[in-house]
C-alpha cells in the first residue's frame, strides 16, 4: 500500500489533527477492552490481598478475592484471565508432581471461577516453575534442564487443568515439541475444544524480575533460563518458533516480552495472520508504574500508550497487569 499525497500547501498533516474529534476520525488502531486477558497472582488462605513489592498496584489474591476481583473484571468486560500461583515454598519438589495435582491453588481457582463465572475465559499457565524446587520450567536432572521428560510432566499438568474447566491452556515453558504432545493428549482426552496459546517466541528477558518474585520463584531459580528460552538477539528464529507450533496446533501465538519484541509482533502477525498477542510483562508494567509513582511520567497515559502501541503492532490482544485499570479507563471515556 502506498497512500498518494499531495505536495504542501494542498497538503497540510496537521488539519486532521486540529480537534479531538478529527483525530478520532482518522484514528487507524484503537485499543478497546476485549483486548485485554489479565494475568492474576493467587495465593492461598482467606481475604489476602498482599501486595508484590516490586509491582505496585498488584496483589496476591486468595480465592475469595479472586472471585470478586474477577466478577469486576468481567463485568468491565475483560474476556479472559490468566492464573498464575505463588507456591508455598514447602510444595516445592525436584519431580514437581504439585504440578499435576487436581487439588492444586490453579485448579481450584478454575473450577471455583467456571462456577461463578462460566462466560469468564480462564488461561492456564503451563510450566513447572512455581513447584520447581529449583524454579525452572522443566525438570532438572545433574544440572540439565530435560526436555522429553518435562513435556511428559507439562502434559499431566495440562489434563488436570483441562479437567478443571479451563478454557484456554497457555505453555510458557519454551520446552520442544510440547504443543504436539499436548493437542494430542487433549484429543484423545475429549478435551477437543480446549484451546492452546503457545507462549511460542519467549526470550530470555530480564523483564520476567517482578513476576518471578510475586509467585516466589525468584529464591528458588539457580542459574538462567536461556538454554530453553530465546536469544534476545534473534528474530527469524522467531518465526520458525512460530510456524512449529503452528504446525503443532497451536490456536494462538505470543511473543513475550512485549514493548522490547513489537518488532517480532509485526513480523509473526504479517507472516501468518494468525490470533497473535503479546505479554506486557512484570518489569515493562514495574518500568512504568515505577516510573508514575515517582512522578517522572504520566501513569495512566504511559499505560494506554504502550497497550496502544500492541495494537498497532498487529496484536489481536495483549496479556497485562493494566487491564482493570485500563478497563476502568476506557469504561469512564464511554
Ligand atoms: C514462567 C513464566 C514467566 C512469566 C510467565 N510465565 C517467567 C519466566 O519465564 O521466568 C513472566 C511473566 C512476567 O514477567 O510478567 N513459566
């Protein structure tokens, strides 16, 4: 496309942006609140709501809080939800069986939200960091992060969630093959309109700090994780990642993180055209919040711009700690 342009003074950019509702007219992206999935933190117990130090304005929520923290966000009309789970560090084992337990914080979490919200969708995160002794995604045998096995354990983790009632089953793990394995065993358990969204370009990013400290993850982790997440230096990689889980059955695509990857974004939705989102993650939101609180930017212009700039990206959506408070925005500017 190559839009024809007259020469100055016939053409004058700045007519179209003399008043509001001239820029709203010509406005080409648009961000809206069905683009958000909010990624909460739970935790067990009664009535908690306890802060995570390094990203003010999120709380760890019991299940309790959970529940009305979610109506809200679904009656704002926030279409999905992505559960995340501090761990008490005492489930913590080097085989992670936690992992699989029906019983679990996320399993309960799911099957109490289908109840009380069934037109809520619930996302799943699928790796095994949160009951990793030793915090990383997969299991680790003499310092040596498996692969084969740990999609064996990513699987079992998937059909308990899939059992539970989750919508959408989110692998975060970066692990090969496991977008197969898991289609697979979804099928074959009757869980065929459960939906994959493969966290498919992860790069090994140092935005993931906050997060790794609001699920308790951060003490636990020994060395990196970049013998199974990506290169931040690599960007056809990402589209070969892509394209496998594609071909694996993946039924959306993310790239994560976010703001520092929009050129990955462009390229993946250009590509494929597939449902492609993008994770705005715990250090992007610290970055901004951090930087709000300190009176250094405007908070909430900072939080629209940058969702915005997912949108333009080509993001069909955009996983972040914002969205109620950007919900809230975009419902009061209705
Ligand atoms: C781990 C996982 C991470 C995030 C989501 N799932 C962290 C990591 O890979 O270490 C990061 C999300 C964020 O930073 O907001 N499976």
């Amino acid at each position: 496309m190559r839009p024809v342009q007259a020469a100055f003074p016939a053409a004058r950019f700045r007519r179209l942006r003399r008043t509001e509702a001239l820029r709203d007219l010509v406005q080409e992206h648009r961000l809206t609140v069905k683009d958000l999935i909010w990624p909460v933190f739970i935790r067990d117990g009664k009535g908690i709501e306890e802060p995570v130090a390094s990203m003010p304005g999120v709380n760890r929520l019991s299940l309790d809080r959970l529940l009305s923290a979610a109506e809200r966000a679904h009656k704002l009309g926030i279409p999905a939800i992505c559960l995340f789970p501090y761990t008490d560090p005492s489930v913590k084992t080097e085989t992670c069986e936690e992992a699989w337990n029906p019983e679990n914080l996320t399993n309960r979490a799911i099957r109490a939200l289908k109840a009380e919200l069934p037109d809520l969708a619930i996302m799943t995160d699928v790796a095994l960091d949160p009951y990793n002794a030793n915090g990383h995604d997969g299991l680790v045998r003499d310092g040596v992060i498996l692969n084969d096995e740990s999609v064996e354990a990513l699987v079992r983790m998937t059909l308990v969630q899939a059992d539970s009632g989750a919508d959408i089953i989110g692998p975060s793990d970066m692990m090969d093959g496991r977008i197969g394995a898991m289609r697979a065993a979804l099928e074959s358990a009757g869980h065929k309109d459960v939906a994959i969204l493969s966290y498919a370009a992860k790069y090994a990013s140092a935005f993931y700090g906050p997060f790794r400290d609001a699920v308790g993850a951060s003490g636990a982790l020994k060395g990196d994780k970049k013998t199974y997440q990506m290169n931040p230096g690599n960007s056809d990689e990402a589209i070969r990642l892509i394209e496998r889980d594609l071909r694996e059955g993946a039924d959306m695509v993310m790239v994560k993180p976010g703001m520092p990857y929009l050129d990955i974004c462009r390229r993946v939705k250009d590509t494929f055209g597939v449902p492609t989102y993008a994770y705005q993650v715990s250090g992007e939101y610290a970055m901004i919040q951090g930087a709000a609180e300190r009176g250094w930017i405007d908070g909430k212009k900072a939080m629209v711009e940058s969702l915005l700039g997912f949108k333009r990206a080509g993001c069909d959506g955009i996983l972040t700690y914002f969205a109620p408070a950007v919900a809230k925005l975009l419902d009061s500017a209705a």
